[in-house]
C-alpha cells in the first residue's frame, strides 16, 4: 500500500512539478523563487497527502496563497527601501507613482478575484475547474473575473487581453 501510494507521489511530482513551477515562474519572474514557491506548495501536499481530494488544485491554490505572500514580502520590503530612502534625502524626495504593471495590479485584487484570475489566466484552467477547487459556483467565479478584469482594465487604461 504505501509501495503505490509513492509510486503515485512521485508521478504526481513527475507530471505536475514543471508546470506548476513554469507557472509560478511567471508570477514571480524568477527561477529560485519560482522552484521554491514550487516546492513549497508539493511538500503542504506532501503532508496532507491522504486527505487531499484533488491533488492539483490543492498544489495551485496552495501556490497561489505562497505567491500572494512572496508578493507582500516584496511590498514591505519595498516600502522599507523607499522609506530608508526618504530618510535619507531628508524629505527632499518625492513618493513614485506606484508601478502600474498587471502583477501588483493582480496582487491588490481581494482574494475572491485574485485567486480566480491566477487559476484562469495564468494556470489556464476553465472556469469549470476554477470553480471546482475554490467551492464557488461557476457564475460567481465568472462574476468574479469579470470585476476583476474591469478593475484591472480600468487601472491601465487599455486591453487586458494582452497584458494578461
């Protein structure tokens, strides 16, 4: 018994592991960080293996929720640099304009958007299955992508369909 289930582990790992991370890569735009955020989301699975229905949508969601914090982690630091900065020049510079590109915007979202937007557009799943692993139903989850790409859209001024 526990010969198959690794067994099912490791081809779990085998077949998921590089799309998870290529799409982690493309929301954190780093390779290291891309593989831990990877790994990370593999061993919460790992550990919760016998109670997981779906294994890889737990793997997406649980990557998602790691980005979001690897997301903050860079506001804050971001926010201490700029700070330290401001200190520094004792006021005598101005605040930037925030970043306006489609990863902070899609990082501000409430989680009711972002997470359906992370699983639709950047792990190309059909809102059928978005709906499946977040438990809400398929028109919330459209509703949902719909506000979403409205506040987005309405925030950059132009056409999502490229920038997403």
């Amino acid at each position: 018994m526990k010969r198959s289930r690794d067994t099912a582990a490791s081809e779990l790992f085998a077949a998921l592991y590089p799309r998870l991370a290529g799409w982690c890569r493309r929301l954190v735009d780093d390779d290291e960080t891309a593989h831990d955020i990877a790994s990370e989301a593999f061993t919460r699975l790992w550990a919760r293996w016998t109670s997981v229905e779906e294994p890889r949508g737990f793997l997406y969601v649980t990557a998602a929720n790691i980005v979001r914090d690897h997301w903050r982690k860079l506001e804050r630091e971001r926010k201490a640099v700029r700070h330290a900065g401001l200190e520094a020049a004792a006021g005598a510079l101005t605040e930037q304009p925030a970043d306006p590109s489609v990863r902070l915007l899609v990082q501000s979202l409430p989680e009711r958007m972002r997470v359906p937007i992370l699983l639709h557009y950047y792990a190309d799943m059909p809102v059928r299955e978005v709906s499946a692993l977040t438990g809400r139903k398929e028109g919330t989850i459209k509703a949902d992508l719909h506000a979403a790409r409205e506040l987005l859209r309405a925030h950059l001024g132009r056409n999502l369909d490229h920038a997403l």
